[in-house]
C-alpha cells in the first residue's frame, strides 16, 4: 500500500513538473510584427500576439519550456510559454536578431544579426554577452558541430560559409559556397554541412573539415531553408522560387524526393506523430500543410503577412520510425488545395526584405 501511494505521488509531481500538453502551431509573421497561434488539430486561430518589428526565426529553449521568438527590428527577444502561447517574458537590447541557435552543449546561444554584418555570441545561462564578431556581409543561418567547437555561419552578402571556434571565440575560417546561401544544418554524423544556395538553386554538401564543397544536389529554383527530418536519415529542403519541398537521404547524400507546395514554401516542421509537414507559404500568407504519405498540401490556413519561422508542437511522442519515407523518387504531381488568389511568380528574396 505504501509503494503504491509512493507512485501516485511521484506521477503527480511529475506531471505538475511537465509543461501541459498543447496542441499549439507558432507562425511569425514578419511583416506584420505579430505571432499567429493556431490550434494544431483544426488550424482554428488560437489568437495573434503583437512582437516587434520583423520576427523571422524562433526556437526552443533547452529544457522545452519556451519559445524564443526573435524581434529583428525591435531588438529583442520575447520568451513564449511553449504550451500555451502566452508571453512570459522579454529581454530588449539584443541587437538585430535575425536568426538563433543554441549549441548542442547548451552553454551558447549565437545570434546571426543579419542587418548589422555581425555575429553575437550569449552565454546560454544567463543570455549575457561573451563575445561580438565582425561578420561581412549578412549573416544569415546557423548550424553546429556536433562537438559544439565550432558554430557555422552562412554569408548570404559574400556568399561564404564561416566557422567561428567557440572555444577561442575567433573566427577560424571562411570560404565560398555559391551565390546567396541561406539555410545550413550539418548531416547525422557530423561530417558534413547542407547549405542551402538560393542564386544558385541547388544545396551545396560541404566537407567542412576539409573546407571544400564535394557535391551540389539541384533541389530546385532558390533553395532556401533545410529542416532535418529527426531520424538521422531525411531532411527536408524548401525551394522557395520553385514551390517546392526536396527530401535529400543524408546517407546517400541524394534527392529522393520533390513535393509541390505553393505560394514560396521557407520555413518547416514536422507534425508530432511525424506524417505531416508543416510549412509557411511566405508569399500568400498561409501555412500549408503537406501529407507526406500521398505528397499533397491538404489543408492551408491564413495567416499574416510573410509568415517565416514555425513551431509545431510535440506534445505528442513523434513516431518518425513508424512513418517511412514513401518510396520513389518521382516529383509529386498531386494538385494541391486551391490557394486563394496570390502572386504567379514569387518575388526575389531580397526584394522581399529579410530572407
């Protein structure tokens, strides 16, 4: 009987220590200096929240607690309960945070201020300054080693990749990649980095110990933003111009797959259950909705204007392994979900303002 009551009172504290459970879809929209809060289930408008100017990238907190969306423009960071939505708080005079990121060690959080050609580094404990580089021109995305030595930085102004050591704070090196590279993550085991290259619509896979591009996979026109799939084999890489999303296998570093997605697909993330991807049209206004199993956009719901960064909410264990990829390596010609009326052609990146 005593044991019995010792499990009831463990679970009980462990589900007060637990964030609750949220069917909770984050959408920025950054042209409208706001947040859009969508229920995941039925894409009902859970309510908007107004943040400072130009919000483009958001992430989680170490411990999963919150969401740090990054007011460019306005020069801060708003801290979001990750279940509900609900801002916690907000830390101001962080200059010009365009994109973020925290080490797989946990102890930095770097900023690509993309406006101000520089790149911050923060102590994750306390999100203070340790140290500011000089980064010419436009930083844009951050990647890792799996180490956490080196954070990686894409150059979209110099169309170079830059390596900052995090244990010297020094730049260790730059080099080429292609014209305007944006997105960037490094593969499952580590030894490689996927950039993104927009002007040149293709990803680059860039040995970076070696410091040299091995291989371009042409994804499609304005390859922009990549996100990996969480099974150490797929991820995901949106071309924004084409309207489409290729999956690359990170073992074979191939194409295996294209979807059709409209409207100028950018930023990505996955259902909690693993079966849909969620995308933001940043041309149209919506966030779409893409089935993986059959490669058509089954729902798109509005949104604001220039919807960028997404967040989609695992309250859910994700069941990656229990969805495999559907074989074939044909484009998807599925018809998606009319769209209401929106621009043919999507506008240039930079025409656009931040990309």
């Amino acid at each position: 009987m005593l044991r019995r009551h010792l499990v009831l009172i463990a679970a009980a504290t462990l589900a007060l220590a637990t964030p609750a459970a949220a069917n909770l879809v984050v959408v920025l929209n950054s042209r409208d200096a706001s947040v859009t809060l969508l229920d995941r289930d039925t894409g009902a408008e859970k309510g908007v929240i107004p943040v400072g100017k130009e919000p483009h990238h958001l992430i989680a907190t170490p411990d999963g607690r919150e969401l740090i969306v990054a007011s460019a423009v306005g020069n801060e960071l708003i801290f979001l309960d990750a279940a509900t939505g609900k801002v916690n708080r907000r830390l101001p005079n962080v200059p010009d945070p365009y994109h973020l990121a925290f080490s797989p060690d946990r102890q930095w959080l770097v900023v690509a201020a993309n406006r101000l050609d520089r790149v911050d580094v923060y102590r994750a404990s306390d999100y203070t300054l340790a140290r500011r580089f000089e980064a010419p021109s436009i930083p844009s995305h951050i990647a890792f080693s799996r180490d956490s030595k080196y954070a990686f930085v894409t150059l979209q102004g110099s169309d170079e990749l830059a390596a900052v050591d995090l244990t010297t704070m020094q730049v260790a090196w730059k080099m080429k990649v292609g014209r305007t590279p944006a997105g960037v993550v490094a593969t499952g085991d580590g030894r490689h980095l996927l950039v993104g290259v927009m002007d040149d619509h293709h990803v680059a896979v860039v040995d970076w110990q070696k410091r040299e591009v091995v291989k371009k996979l042409p994804t499609g026109a304005g390859a922009h933003n990549l996100a990996p799939r969480g099974d150490g084999r797929y991820l995901y890489v949106s071309n924004r111009v084409e309207n489409s999303i290729s999956v690359i296998d990170e073992h074979t570093l191939e194409i295996v797959r294209k979807y059709d997605v409209p409207g100028g697909p950018d930023c990505m993330d996955l259902s909690a259950d693993g079966k849909e991807l969620w995308v933001t049209s940043r041309w149209v206004m919506k966030v779409s909705v893409l089935d993986l199993a059959s490669g058509k956009v089954v729902r798109q719901y509005p949104v604001g204007r220039s919807p960028h960064g997404i967040f989609v909410s695992k309250s859910a264990s994700p069941a990656v392994a229990a969805t495999p990829l559907p074989p074939g390596t044909a484009k998807s010609t599925a018809t998606p979900v009319p769209p209401t009326p929106a621009p043919t052609l999507a506008p240039p990146a930079k025409a656009a303002g931040r990309s």
